[in-house]
C-alpha cells in the first residue's frame, strides 16, 4: 500500500499479489494457506506488504486496517497479536507496539519480519524469514479466517529492517532537496538582484543552510516528529532533542532515522531561505537570520508537526500535504509577504536582473532537485516515487508553457526570466499534490499555476503596491495554496489520481479549510516574530537609504563585492570611458 512520511493513506492490499496461489482461499484451511505462502512468492514476488490504517490522514502510521482479499469475507472478531522488541508501550511511526483493538476491527500490522501462524487447533505453521510478502499476509489471513472466534495470536511482528533500496533513494532525494538551496536557490535569487546586491543574497542562503542545520539538530527535530509535549497534536516535545535516542538500529519506516531527520533537515533548511526573496536589497542582514530563527519555532515546527508529526492535529483531520504544499510553501509565502509589507518597497523598486544566466542554471537546478522533494517524500523507491516525479515534471513544464504563452500574447516576446518562473510556479502547485495526482491531474495543476500565479506576481502586485521583490509570495505562497485547496480535485478518480477514501468536494472543503488557517496563523506568527526581531536588531530591519542607494548591501553588510574591476576599469579610468561609453570618473 502507498506508505511514507507525506503520503495519503489508501489501505491497498495487493491482493492481485495472491491470486493464482488464492483463487479459493475462503474454501482453504489455514494451515493449507501458510504451506502456499512460499509458492506465491515465487510466482509474483513484489514490494513489502503494509497495513496503513483507513482515515489517518497525511502521515499514516503502521497500524489496523482490515484486510480485503478475492472471494473472501473477513471474520469480524479476528485480531493479531503484536510483540515487538521496543520497549515503548505507544504507537509510532519507526516502530511497531502492541496495539489493543474493538471486537469488530481485525489489526493487521504487518512488516518486514520472520512471523509464525497459527491455527484455531493450535497447528503452528513456521514462515520462513524474508518470505515477507506473502508469508505475512497469509500468516495473518489465515487468523481471519480462522473459525475459532476465541484466536488470541496469529502472527509474531518485529520492527521493520532497513530496506537498502529506500535508503539510496531517501539518500539520493536529501543531496537533491540540500542541492536546491545551495546553489539552486540561491543562484535563482542572486541572479534577479542587482549585482551590487547579490551577494548578500548568497550570503543569506548559506547562512541560513548553517543555522537551521544546527537548529534543527538541537530542537527542530525534537519539536516537529516526537510525541507528546505541552501542546499534543500542535508541537512535539523534547524528547529527541540533540537526536537522542537516533541511534544506528532506530529505524523510521523501511529507512535509518537518522537518514529521515537529515532529508527534513533539508526542508527545514529551503523553507525559510525562500522568505529571502522578499527581503532582497533592503533587509540587514542580522536581521533575517533572527526573523528566521524565530519563525522556526512560530510556524514551520508546528506546522510540520501538525500535518506530518505523529499524532498531527491535521493529519488527523485528514488534511493531505504530500511533500510541503502546507508546511514549506504557504508558510514560508505569507512569511514573505508579511515581511515585504512590514519592511515597505525599496527605494529603487524596478527590477533590474543581474545576471540571468545564473537564474537560469538555479533554475535548472531547482527543478532537478524538486525530483527529491517531491519523489523523495514518498519514502520509498517505488511506484509512488515514481509517479510523484512524473507529477512533478509535466506540472513544471505545463506552468511554464502556459505563462510563456501569456507573455508571447501580452508583449510580443517569450522571456526568459518568465518562463523560468513559470517551471517554479508549477513546481510549488504540485508539491502538495504529487503523490497522489495523475499525469492529467498533474497537467491540470500546471494550467492552473501558470495562469494564477502570473497574476498575482504581475498584476495584483502592482494594483496593491506590495514589494513582493522576487515573487515569492506570488509564485510559492499562491502556487501552494492553489495545489492544496485542489488537491481534492486533481487526486480524484476523475482525473487520474489516486485518492479514493474521500470524495473530491469532502476533501476539498478539508484541503481548503487547512489552507486558510494556515495562512491566517502564519500573518499573525510572522509578524509578531517581524515585531520581536525589530526590538532585537535596535529598532531597525532595513539598512540605511544610502547604502540601499547607493554602494548596496555587498558592501555595507559583508564588504565585499561579486564583481571586483580589474585596473583599468576603476573609477576615473580611461580604460573604463573607452570600453564602456562612460565619462572618466563613472563607476563602471
């Protein structure tokens, strides 16, 4: 079944897994099912088998769910016993716990292990280790057939192992998603900017990269994917603080849990570096690093933990996020845009793109990267990696196609820099969406992204007079609110997807509701933190008008410059009248 830490939950049993071993199995006998377990293997060998529980919403848990298989009716008062080696009595997501369940819900919790069946007379049956697939389902269908109401254990269950091919995968996807905030990112911004600017754009995303590392090990963790805590279901505790208790045999799902805490670190690391793109050319720069500091704790660690943490207030409200459509894109465009509007235009409010090709190559990298963003957050190197990354890619493209055209049709010309927006509109449109969307759901949010997020970057900007100076509002706050709320439509049968335990309006209004109070919290947390900041940096966010004006924050912030003119090129030089038109004594 789909599993993995941004994944819906659609309990899908692979029963075509079995069928020419089962075409029966509702006349065959247990012990009979168990001896065929190992032929069924041999015949259709497939993926690891999970039992996700129905209704759990964006992060599933390893818990019951009933178990559906041709020609068969399940025995209502069956259960499974659960033993496993952990010595925590709760549920959670790297282990599997004992798990006490009613009368009439059978608990088929199922995972890489060696299992024993047996039988309502006793007649145990030993499964063999690995013969996972197979062996495990049958081990617990045989329970569930079993005439005997009274069956108390059918199968024995010990935490998960570490597949390898995930590992490489979720290995592979975190060098990606870190590859898109250096140098992706912050190449796409630096290229934008004023070249006597853009350098203290570097500078901000790299330094962001060290602290939110650091910050993330320390609390961040802690705080997004624990359980319990003051506040359950809006902020985990501190139990993980520092990573205790991530050891080499902790193991989250089906991958090392110290591999899941580093791909989140890296979400953790993009997340505030986006806000960047509304400060450029204005902002001091101590002055982002405390703002996103503290917007960490306000609003990306509730957020991650409310839709992905154990226990989340929105996974159990049934809210999907695949991979940060709610918890990386919304949040970090009304951060933005709260900070451009507190902060106020820049002086020299036009845009002036320093140097497009290095826009260009981070915008390039940005795609490559979103293939582990997005195709990494289904944990898994499988069909639903899969499918995520071929979402990803005919959305991007689809954008990009669609604002090119508007451009063509407005000015007469394609833009460089307006198509390479575009392929980043689409891609933050189907972030939340990728897993579960079709390529035509996936061409459906690109249409979307491409007409919407191009007039609320070009048009409603202007009408309302806000600096939104790189659009990160209009392309990543609008393109993850917009793949959200749709999600419920794209991910229907309708268009191809794949989320079938809702109807589409049911999970719209859920999807919609989720956005809202996500942007209306994350308004008032950003400025409250804008507040807090201005207090800690001397009352002051902005640097002063003659270094915005003038020599730029290259300069002022880090006194260094991007671009150093060889002798000759230097103010006053005749080389420098020669070559570039200017009067001697300009600045080239």
């Amino acid at each position: 079944a789909p599993h993995g830490p941004h994944s819906a939950t659609r309990p899908t049993f692979l029963s075509d897994t079995f069928t020419p071993a089962f075409t029966r199995i509702d006349t065959m006998s247990p012990c009979s099912i168990v001896r065929a377990a190992p032929a069924a293997v041999v015949a259709r060998p497939s993926a690891s088998f999970r039992a996700i529980k129905k209704g759990s919403a964006a992060r599933p848990t390893l818990a019951s769910a009933r178990a559906v298989l041709p020609g068969a009716a399940l025995a209502k008062r069956a259960t499974i016993a659960v033993k496993t080696r952990a010595a925590s009595k709760d549920f959670d997501l790297h282990r599997v716990a004992p798990s006490a369940t009613p009368a009439d819900e059978p608990a088929l919790v199922v995972a890489d292990a060696e299992a024993t069946a047996s039988s309502s007379n006793e007649a145990a049956t030993a499964i063999g280790k690995k013969v996972l697939t197979a062996a495990l389902l049958v081990g617990a269908t045989s329970a569930a057939f079993s005439p005997a109401p009274a069956l108390a254990a059918a199968a024995k269950v010990v935490v998960p192992v570490i597949n390898q091919a995930d590992t490489a995968w979720i290995l592979i996807s975190t060098a990606l998603v870190l590859f898109m905030t250096i140098p992706g990112l912050s190449a796409f911004y630096a290229g934008i900017v004023k070249r006597k600017n853009m350098l203290s754009v570097l500078m901000q995303c790299f330094s962001l990269t060290c602290v939110m590392s650091v910050l993330w090990y320390a609390v961040g963790y802690s705080l997004s994917f624990s359980s319990g805590g003051a506040f359950p279901g809006v902020l985990g505790g501190l139990d993980k603080v520092f990573l205790a208790g991530v050891t080499k045999a902790a193991v989250w799902e089906t991958i090392p849990e110290a591999l899941w805490a580093l791909y989140q670190m890296t979400f953790a690391i993009i997340t505030p570096a986006l806000m960047v793109g509304s400060f450029v050319e204005r902002m001091k720069f101590n002055a982002v690093m405390w703002y996103c500091v503290l917007w960490m704790f306000a609003v990306y660690f509730p957020a991650c933990h409310m839709v992905w943490g154990p226990n989340g207030a929105m996974a159990a409200a049934g809210v999907l996020d695949f991979a940060g459509g709610i918890v990386v894109h919304i949040t970090a465009g009304i951060g933005a845009l709260v900070g451009a509007m507190t902060l106020g235009p820049r002086k020299e409010n036009k845009m002036i793109a320093g140097n497009l090709v290095l826009t260009v190559l981070g915008t390039g990298m940005l795609w490559v990267g979103w293939y582990g963003f997005n195709g990494g957050s289904a944990l898994a190197a499988g069909a639903d990696a899969a499918f995520a990354c071929l979402a990803t890619q005919i959305a991007a493209a689809t954008a990009a196609m669609t604002w090119c055209a508007q451009d063509i049709a407005e000015n007469g010309k394609a833009s460089m820099l307006g198509i390479a927006t575009g392929s980043i509109a689409g891609l933050a449109t189907v972030t939340p969406c990728a897993g579960f969307v079709g390529p035509l759901g996936a061409l459906f949010l690109g249409l979307v992204a491409g007409v919407v997020c191009r007039y609320f970057s070009l048009v409603l900007k202007e009408k309302y007079g806000y600096d939104d100076s790189l659009d990160v509002f209009g392309v990543h706050g609008v393109g993850g609110f917009v793949g959200t709320c749709l999600l419920g439509i794209a991910a229907s049968p309708a268009l191809g997807g794949f989320n079938v335990e809702t109807t589409a309006m049911a999970q719209t209004v859920i999807q919609c509701t989720a956005a809202v109070a996500t942007a209306a919290y994350t308004a008032v947390a950003s400025f409250v933190c804008l507040k807090i900041t201005a207090a800690i940096c001397g009352g002051e966010l902005r640097v002063p008008e003659g270094a915005e004006q003038g020599e730029g924050l290259d300069m002022w912030c880090h006194g260094e410059s991007c671009y150093t003119l060889s002798e000759g090129e230097t103010v006053g030089g005749a080389a420098a009248a020669a070559t570039t038109g200017q009067p001697a004594g300009a600045v080239v």
